[in-house]
C-alpha cells in the first residue's frame, strides 16, 4: 500500500487477550468493566503511572498531520446531538491539529483551544479519510476505538499498526481485530516496559 500523502497508522492499547475496553460502558464508566473502576486506568497506567518510562511512545501519540476516532471514542452521547459535548478532553485536546468523528448524525465543525477542530463525519470511513489526508499533509492516526480502527484495518486502509499491550485480560468487550480478515504482519519495533510492551508492525497486503 502506499499513498502520496503519508502514512494511516493505528495506535491502541489492548489487554493481552485483546480487548480495548470491557463490557457495558457509561458516561460514568467509559471502559466499561475494565477490572478497576471503568475509567481504563489498568489499560492506561503505563501512561499515567509511569509517564517517564514511556517517553517516546506518549510523544509519539500526538504527533500526526491529522487524526480519526470513532463516536464511541470521542464520548457518550448517541443519537441527535441533543446535547452538547466536546470530547473528553477538556477546552484544549491534545491533538492540536484536526479530528475526524465517525458519527451518523451531522455536526457542524467545533474548534478547540490549541489548534484542535471536530469535524463530523457522516459518510463513512473512505471519507474521513479523504479529508484527514487533505488536512493532514503527512501522517494520519485513527486513534480507535477497536471498532473503528477494525473497519479500516479490514478495508485495507492502514499501513502501521502501533500496539501498547497491557498486561492484564478482561476476558469480553470490545475486541481489536473482530472481524478482520487475516493480516500479515511485519514486526518493526518492539519494547518491554514495566508494565506494557509496546510493539509495532507493517500491515501488508
């Protein structure tokens, strides 16, 4: 695969029997039945816990020409937006460039402080796609969640597939790879943390 403007790569954190979030997810607990208390802290400690060991893979995170994320991801509220919500991330995401939202309800764009715009998404994967490589003009991250970069990983679309596994299992949810063809994978990278093992492969085809 190849593309004149950049890579589509995937960055997820998975339990070691795959899953990015547990059953039954809330507002109040967006990973659902996470083994904790729904707010991934198990899935993300190697983020927050231990921020300095892993360094280079949360820098690494942020630093695409544009980025996609499911709905799901982007926060609770389903249906009409009937009610106002900007993301979990408070008046100044992150991301600092542009996001796509899969969604099947219109938005109008929503800027954020930092140099981060919504844009939602209505017409399919392709699309938001099309769009993040135009705003992009580099790298473009699909931030997940499993769903999400599921659709594109079985579309053919990705080229990196970035991986922090955390170890611990939640045994059901929400599952990276769920109904995703067989892929052939070449690993790049792999480093063991204290408590996460990032790993890094090219997808072909």
């Amino acid at each position: 695969m190849t593309t004149p403007t950049g890579r589509v790569i995937c960055d997820i954190t998975i339990s070691v029997d795959g899953y990015a979030a547990g059953l039954d997810q809330t507002e109040e607990r967006p990973f659902g039945d996470d083994g904790g208390d729904g707010s991934g802290a198990g899935l993300h400690a190697w983020m927050f816990d231990t921020p300095d060991e892993n360094r280079a893979e949360i820098d690494r995170l942020n630093t695409a020409g544009a980025f996609i994320m499911g709905r799901n991801m982007f926060g609770p509220v389903r249906g009409a937006w009937d009610r106002r919500w900007n993301g979990w991330w408070g008046d100044d995401p992150p991301f600092h460039a542009p996001v796509f939202v899969l969604t099947h309800h219109a938005r109008k764009p929503q800027p954020m402080d930092g140099g981060t715009t919504y844009h939602f998404v209505t017409d399919g994967i392709a699309s938001a796609l099309d769009r993040a490589r135009t705003a992009a003009g580099g790298d473009i991250t699909v931030l997940g969640g499993a769903t999400t970069i599921n659709q594109y990983l079985a579309a053919g679309l990705v080229h990196e597939l970035r991986l922090h596994i955390a170890p611990l299992t939640l045994g059901a949810g929400t599952r990276l790879f769920e109904g995703v063809p067989p892929l052939a994978l070449e690993q790049l990278t792999s480093r063991a943390a204290s408590g996460v093992t990032h790993v890094t492969y090219r997808v072909s085809t």
